[in-house]
C-alpha cells in the first residue's frame, strides 16, 4: 500500500510512529513500513525512514514501533511529494497495520 501523505512546506520530521500487530513468527510474512519522498523532477524514491518487524517474535497485542532517525527531515514540497509504504511480506491474517503518526 502506499498513501500519499502531505507535511507542512520548510517543517523537520523528528518522528515516525507506527501501531501494528505481528502475530506471525513466518519470516516471509513481515511488514515494512517507510516514510519516503519522491522527487519531482528526477523521478527518485527515497526513504527517509523505515521500520520492520522482521525478527520480532508473534504477539496478538498491538504495538508501537518508533523511527527517530530521518533522513533528508527537511520538508520541500517544492521538489518531492510524500508518501508511507505498508508492505506486507505475504498476505497473512495475522499482519495488521492499525496507523502512522509523522511528528515534527
């Protein structure tokens, strides 16, 4: 999945939060979620951050992932839009994403 989000033009991100549940130990099946930009002349995709579960082991609770490390944090919608991938390793009914908060 991949939504387009909109920032505030000149603002610094400080933080990516993300709410998920991981109630899969399969390997093939975990999620990545990523902050990127897109450029607008180039065509360039880039991340500025990203979290996965890879490794975490299953739990039916839902949890809070953090990202504190941005790079490029500076907001220029002058030269990028925005977007957060969801990707989900394989389709599994135990991989949720509940939500993202972007701080800055």
């Amino acid at each position: 999945m991949i939504a387009p989000i909109y920032l505030p033009h000149g603002v610094n991100v400080k933080k990516l939060t993300v709410y998920l549940t991981d109630n899969t130990d399969r390997d093939e099946a975990r999620m990545s979620i990523i902050l990127g930009r897109h450029d607008l002349r180039m065509g360039a995709r880039e991340e500025l951050a990203g979290i996965s579960t890879r490794g975490d082991p299953a739990s039916p609770a839902q949890i809070e992932r953090s990202a504190t490390t941005i790079s490029n944090a500076r907001i220029d919608n002058d030269k990028y839009s925005y977007h957060l991938d969801v990707i989900f390793g394989m389709h599994d009914p135990n991989l949720k994403f509940h939500g993202a908060k972007i701080y800055y």
